[in-house]
C-alpha cells in the first residue's frame, strides 16, 4: 500500500519522500480505543465492526476507571 501510493505520486509529478507511511484503520482504531482501554489494542476489524452493530442502548454509558 505505502510503495504503491510513493510510486502514484512520483508518477504525478509529486515527491514520495514528502509523506509519511499510511495506516491501516484497524491501527488507528486500536489506537485510539487503546487510550480508553488497553484491552481494544488487542481487538481486530471484526470486532470494531461487531461493536459498532450494537444499537447505542447495548454500549456501556460510563467508561470503567482505569
């Protein structure tokens, strides 16, 4: 993913060395979801899919302390 998008912008005339590496959404999500809880670095895309099936109701109102 990351070779491929450096050779599209070479190929547009762009410098390659001007962006830095692409996540992949599943990273960032674990990341994010990691700062409220360190258990969701461990989750993988299907889960986040899974948690975001749930009607809001089913999705706990208050964070557990930490």
């Amino acid at each position: 993913m990351n070779q491929r998008a450096r050779k599209m912008i070479a190929a547009s005339g762009g410098d390659p060395d001007n962006i830095g590496p692409i996540s992949k959404l599943v990273g960032v999500r674990q990341g994010v979801y990691g700062e409220l809880h360190p258990d969701a670095r461990a989750l993988g895309g299907m889960d986040f899919i899974a948690l975001r099936q749930r009607s809001v109701s089913q999705r706990p109102r208050r964070w557990p302390a930490r």
